[in-house]
C-alpha cells in the first residue's frame, strides 16, 4: 500500500534499487545531491543533474521535462553518503518566458517506486509561492536502514541558495552549469503535447476541458492564450503548453485543480459536437480506431489532439517496456551474483542450474514486456492508419492526396508538420511531427555531417544540398497553409549556392524578391527585417498598433538564411541574434541553413543563437527528446516524393491566390 507522505513525515523502504518519478505539469529540472551525516555536499561531484546526470548509484534525467524517472541504487552508495535529497528547479526564464516562481504552477508530484512500478511513497508539494527550486524528498540512513521523509524545502533564491545552504561553495559555479545543460537540452526538445486534465489522466481526452468560442480562451490542446494579430509569443519562448492549472494568486491554489476563469453569468454558446465513435468490436477484439476520436470543435482539432494521444501513447508504451527490461536485467544480475557467493554452487552442476534458470526468468520477463509492447503498437498501428489519410494538408505528408485537391485556406491552422518521430522499439509507426502555429521559436536545418542512423555515409556537399531541400519543403508548407499574402519569405544566400534548391520558390514567384546576394544583399534583407521588429515593437508597447506606416506588411515573415555564416561580419551576427530573439514576438521568424561545427569559430557569442533555434536534420537522426520522459526520438525530415510536382504544383496556386487577391 502506497504511503502518502505530508510534509516531515518519513516512511520506510525496503528496497535498494528503486526510481523517484516526478511530474510537475510544466517543465522541470531534476537533481539529486549527496549529502553527509550533517546534510553537507563535500564537492559539485556528489550531484548528479542535466549536465552530469550520472553518479555512483544515481542517474537522473538529461533535461527539463514535465515527467522524470530517476534511478537509485542505495547499495551502490559509499559509506560517506547518508542523505540522497531530491532537487527540483524551474528553468532560469529566458526572455520572459516560462514560469518563475512554483506558485504560478501546478502542485508538483513526486514518488518513490519499486522497479515494477509500486509505489512505495508518494508526496504531493504543496504550498509552494515564489520558490524557484525546492528539495522534495530525501531518502536518508537511519540505523543501518533507509527511509524516505517528505520535505517540500524551497528557495526563492533558486539553486544558487539551495546549494549554499548545504554548505557547497561552488554554489553558483554549479547552478549556472546546470542552468547551461538545461538550456541546451531545451533547444532540443520537441514541442509538448496538449496539457493533462486536472487528475492527471494521460488519456486520449488528455487536453484541457473545452470552453466555448465565446470566452476568447484558448483551442483545446493548445500550449497558450490565443496569440494577438503579430503572435504575441514571449521572445525566445520555448513551444511548450502551460500548465492547465493557470497562474493562481493563492500559493495554495496550484493544489485544488484548474482555476475556472470564465465569466460566471456568461453561458457558452452549445458544447463541442461528441467525436465519432467507432462500430462495434467482435467479441475478444480491440476496438477499431477512427480517426478524430478526441475531444475538441472541429475536425482539425480532433485530429491534432489525437496525434498528440499517440505521442503520448508510444511514449508511455515504449517507456514500460524499458523500465521491465531494466527490472528484468537486474533481477538477473542479482539472482547470478547470489549463485556465485554460495560457495555450494560451485560444485557440480547448481551452479549452471542457478545460472541457467535466471536467465530463463529473464527471457521470460522480457518476452511478456515485448509482447505487450508489441500489442500496443499493432494498435498505434492500427490507428495511424486510419488517421494519416483523414489529416487535413498542414498536418499530412506530401504523398497524401489531399495536396492534390489543395486550395489555398482562408485561415490559419492549429499546427504544421516538420516531419515525423520514431522510437527503436517500435518500428513500425511514425508519429507526425506537429509545431503549433504561429511559430514561437526559429528553425536550424543542420547541414553538418552526422551519424547516419543506417550506418550509410552522406558527404558535406550532399549534407548542404539536402539541407536546403528540406528548409524549402518546409518554407513551401509554411506559404501553403496561410491565407493568401499572410506569410512573406526572404532568403539570404551570399553565394548563390542554394540557387538549385530555392528553384521551387523563385520560379513560381512566391518570394517577397530574388535572394538577397553577396555582402551589400545581406546588411540591406537584415537592416529592413530589424527595422520591421523596431516599428511593431514600439507600436504595440505604445498601444497603436494602427499607427504603423501606410503600405505596411503586416504579414508572418520568414527569414531563410543559407550558408552561414560566410558572408556575415560582426554586425550582421548580432543582427540575427536580435530577429532570433525578439522577432517571433511580433511575427518575424528566422530558418537557419548551416554547419554546427563550421559556425563554431564564432565561439560562444552564437551560443545564445543556436539554443533558441529548434534543430532539425535533413536526414534521420535520433537528436530529438520528448518533455515527457525524456525518450530520444528519431526524427525524418518530411519528403517529397522523387519525381513528383506537387511542390512546384501547391506553390503556384498560392501565387496566383496572391496574385488574385492583390487586384
């Protein structure tokens, strides 16, 4: 029976081998300090967080997520060890982006479980305000036995006096390393899925309860309040979805549910229609899946509610098959080390018996978790099917038909596909990739040679070239799924060398110009782009937004960037730094082409830039992480088929849309 701890209150445990899980709604940092006897750290080497996230008997997560899995090993610790204290910290906000303060957040939820999923303990921290960091729980040694109190400890001053007040003096050496490792593992992390319910149900229905178009709120599913006409995203945002509780004024008010901000005499105009629902099973069958099951007003918000149920389905899934496995190799490992201790065993055949029988016992545990992954994913499976050919043209692949029958939208939709996600285990199903719209962070399109997933070898100049391939199916995708004359894109190539990909967007004449060219094409596209942030910007901070010049754009801009940084000097580079920074906030957005590895002779002045930048791959790379439980997915860029028109074909409806709604 799982113990529900209070703040103070201890509870022992017996077990060595266990895992802390911890969801906190919003994402969170997770650490673990050693302490001494006295509640002292003797180095930085005794904390195991995002920057060095293994330590002797510890392993934590390698970055900010909603939901962490920690490990613990409590044999494993030396003697030196006797408290294991459990850390939590909100990311340091860049820009103005994100939570400050756990008030302003979801109550966070820790548990200590067994490596079968018990749960021994479990500790919900309440009472949290301006606290930005805060220790949740120990696991401490008590006359040769361990145990685990709730503490609920925290600081407004963040990890920097958390630290100190366990007497480390490398402090702020060490917090701002970890706020570092955090940054990075922020940059690439996919996009959260819709926020849970206020039980906590990763269910389908797993989005925010639906209000009515009248109240102004947000679609169900989606990470924000509806952004205003120039995106109204913070600068440097990171994509993710806040949290379905709100910002409560009550330090306690994050612990009684979601906070109903609706007007109490004003009455919704009708609820959402119900999702359809499936025929009947045949008896002993699943049911079979149809596609918009989820909850939400439209079509398009069914679907996109269900992509992200199965995200969170694999996830989960492929999540409880690695945790058996884990639990199964270490049953083994444990069983085989008490076969060799008994001096008994080593005469005759026991020995081989003993052996032999764990590692029956292994196959088999690992067999039932394999055949339960598998179920579930002919399930997914099963799903996507159905689902893939009913996704509206911003969500679906470019070999779906509905490219064939496409015309130009009257409005914008929820979110865009960049592609599709893939785990190892499960092979078989590709998870649509989806980025809420408008975009709130720029893109990266690494043309830097990495390790080819199927072991092939792909050469720098086929690296660049492909590249800019994906960056235009991207850009291509973005300009199909606007309204006519909505979304503007410029490209910057000093050299001319992406001329052979760009071909697509300056033949049909859906460019804003001809790509800007050599050093005086480049100062002329950033000194115009920085310009437009400067005038929006002190337009809206001075509440006339009508004010601004006649003639004025005020459409979505897309700055594509080939090459960098040859072709750029010092100014140019703060130049995109400042469109990085502050221009998705007023609806200008940067797509980067460029070598990691090439760029890194600016050293760390361009740090800033890549982090705020969402990398993506031309080709399959498992660099991508989810902010649930921290998976690496491997992420395919989207294709168009070899051979096929339909990008030049969507590509001239829009620009004779343009062309038409301009007479």
């Amino acid at each position: 029976m799982t113990a529900e701890l209070v703040r103070g209150q201890n509870h022992p445990l017996s077990q060595a081998r266990l895992e802390i899980r911890i969801s906190a709604g919003t994402p969170v940092a997770a650490a673990a300090a050693l302490s001494d006897e006295n509640g002292r750290l003797h180095g930085t080497e005794w904390v195991a967080h995002p920057g060095a996230p293994v330590q002797p008997g510890l392993e934590v997560s390698r970055q900010a997520a909603a939901d962490h899995r920690l490990a613990v090993d409590l044999d494993a610790m030396t003697e030196a060890v006797h408290r294991v204290s459990v850390l939590l910290a909100l990311p340091a906000p860049d820009g103005g982006a994100g939570p400050a303060r756990f008030g302003a957040v979801a109550a966070p939820f820790v548990a200590v479980t067994g490596l079968d999923g018990t749960e021994v303990a479990s500790y919900t921290i309440t009472g949290l305000d301006l606290e930005s960091a805060v220790v949740a729980l120990e696991l401490y040694r008590r006359q040769g036995a361990w145990k685990v109190r709730a503490v609920g400890q925290g600081y407004a001053g963040g990890l920097v006096e958390l630290f100190a007040d366990q007497g480390l003096a490398e402090a702020a050496q060490l917090a701002s390393g970890i706020d570092e490792a955090v940054a990075r593992g922020l940059a690439r992390s996919v996009q959260a899925p819709p926020p849970r319910t206020s039980e906590g149900d990763r269910s389908r229905q797993a989005a925010a309860p639906a209000v009515g178009p009248d109240q102004g709120a947000a679609p169900q599913g989606a990470p924000g309040p509806v952004p205003p006409s120039y995106g109204g995203q913070p600068s440097g945002g990171q994509g993710g979805p806040q949290p379905a509780y709100g910002g409560a004024t009550d330090p306690h008010a994050a612990s009684v549910g979601p906070v109903n901000y609706s007007h109490p005499g004003r009455q919704t105009s009708a609820p959402p229609p119900p999702p359809p629902t499936a025929p009947p099973a045949q008896p002993g069958q699943p049911a079979r899946p149809v596609a918009g099951d989820a909850t939400g007003w439209s079509m398009e918000e069914r679907l996109y509610n269900q992509v992200w149920g199965m995200f969170e389905d694999l996830a989960r899934t492929t999540a409880a098959y690695r945790s058996a496995v884990d639990f199964a190799e270490s049953r083994m490992d444990k069983e085989l080390e008490q076969a060799l201790s008994d001096p008994r065993s080593r005469i005759g055949g026991q020995g081989d018996a003993a052996r032999e029988a764990a590692r029956a016992r292994y196959s088999q545990l690992v067999d039932q978790a394999r055949a339960s992954l598998d179920r579930d994913v002919a399930q997914l499976v099963a799903e996507a099917e159905v689902v893939e050919p009913a996704l509206p043209p911003a969500f679906a692949r470019w070999d779906n038909p509905c490219w064939h029958a496409y015309r130009v939208p009257m409005e914008i939709p929820m979110a865009l596909r960049l592609g599709d996600l893939r785990l190892p285990e499960a092979e078989p199903i590709r998870i649509p990739m989806l980025l809420r719209l408008p975009l709130e962070r720029g893109l990266w399109i690494d043309s830097g040679r990495t390790d080819s997933l199927d072991g092939s070898f792909t050469d720098s100049h086929d690296m660049r070239r492909l590249a800019m391939d994906t960056a235009v199916a991207h850009a291509a995708r973005l300009l199909a799924v606007y309204p006519a004359g909505e979304f503007t894109v410029h490209v910057v190539d000093p050299a001319g060398s992406g001329a052979r990909a760009l071909a697509p967007l300056t033949q049909t004449g859906v460019l804003a110009g001809p790509p800007a060219q050599g050093a005086a094409g480049v100062t002329e596209v950033l000194a115009r782009l920085t310009q437009r942030v400067d005038l929006v910007q002190m337009a809206l901070r001075g509440g006339a937004p009508d004010a601004l010049p006649p003639g004025f754009d005020t459409s979505q801009q897309l700055l594509i960037v080939n090459d960098f940084p040859h072709g750029f000097d010092d100014r140019a580079v703060n130049q995109l730094r400042y469109l990085v920074d502050e221009g998705p906030s007023v609806g200008v957005h940067l797509m980067m082409v460029a070598d990691r590895e090439e760029s890194a002779g600016y050293g760390p002045l361009l740090d800033p830039l890549w982090r705020a930048l969402l990398r993506l791959t031309p080709v399959p790379d498992d660099h991508l992480a989810d902010p649930w439980v921290g998976h690496a997915w491997t992420y395919e860029p989207p294709a168009v088929p070899h051979g096929s028109e339909v990008l030049r074909q969507v590509l001239t409806k829009v620009a004779e849309a343009r062309r038409t709604g301009n007479r």
